[in-house]
C-alpha cells in the first residue's frame, strides 16, 4: 500500500478555507493563497492534475516495486 499525500491543492474545499481566511482576516484572495501557499516552495496550491499524475504513476508498471511508501505531491514542502 502506498499513500499520496498532497499539500494545499487547488480544489472547492481550499476555495472554503480561503473564503474563511478571508471573512476572519480581512485578507485579500490573492493574500490568504499567499498564506496557505508560503510553505510549497513552488509558491503555488497544487493542482488536481499534479495529485492526479502521481497516482497514474503509482498505477502504471513503472511504479511496479514501489509499495509501503508515503508520496508527497507538496512542492517540496516539508
């Protein structure tokens, strides 16, 4: 068994924490993305596609031997 284990993505249950960040904070759009965004060092949410390719990956014969791992499709964050 392997899991994916993505960080902020680009999906309609962030858009409900950014809406949050912004009615408690006051914040902007652009700045409570920057917020959940600071710890990928892409600077970026991850995409659907992103999480997605990786479980591709991990379906395919490619990924054969690959087994008790944890993948993080993070942007590098830790």
């Amino acid at each position: 068994m392997n899991a994916v284990c993505p960080g902020f993505t680009d999906t309609d249950l962030v858009a409900g924490s950014i809406d949050n960040i912004m009615s408690k904070t006051g914040r902007s759009r652009d700045e409570a993305i920057a917020e959940l965004a600071k710890h990928n060092p892409q600077g970026k949410l991850v995409t659907a596609a992103e999480v997605a390719n990786a479980v591709v990956w991990l379906c395919s014969p490619g990924a054969s031997s690959v087994t008790g791992q944890t993948i993080a499709v993070a942007g590098g964050e830790i």
